[in-house]
C-alpha cells in the first residue's frame, strides 16, 4: 500500500512539475509539446485500427473454417442417411 502511495505522489509531482514547465515554456516549445501530443495520438489511433484490423481478420478466418466444417459435416450426415436409405 505503501509503494502505491509514493507510486501516486511521484506521478503527481511529475504532473505538476510538467505542468509548470510548459505554464513557462515558450510559444515555441508549447507547439512542440502540441505537435509531441498529437503525433503520439495519431500512432496510438493507428495502432488501434491495426488491431482492430488484424482481429477482424483472424474472426473473418475462424468464421471461415467453422463455416467449412458445419459444411462438411452436413455432408457426411446427409451421405449416413443416404447410406441408411439405401441399405433399407
């Protein structure tokens, strides 16, 4: 509970000190923070849609092969009935 507990209060003393920084910082370096910030959010955005991408495709995939086995084995139940139809 401890380590939790510093673990917060050295976050929130980097949050302020950040926080002060860029209060002081100049025009310039507040554009590059800006500019930092959105780069980081549009490769975060990117990699989401490349995730959300990939696991479309792997459930794309497994939709696929459960829809090919379903298949085969409606084929092998009408082949038992027709084996049954005819050995009657």
């Amino acid at each position: 509970m401890a380590s939790k507990k510093g673990g917060l209060i050295a976050l929130l003393g980097l949050g302020a000190l950040a926080w002060w920084k860029y209060k002081n910082a100049t025009t310039e370096e507040k554009q590059m923070v800006k500019d930092k910030v959105n780069n980081a959010k549009d490769n975060l955005n990117k990699w989401g849609n490349d995730i959300k991408s990939k696991a479309n495709d792997v459930a794309s995939q497994v939709q696929e092969k459960a829809n090919e086995y379903s298949n085969k084995a409606e084929n092998k139940i009408d082949d038992v009935k027709s084996d049954v139809n005819n050995a009657m």
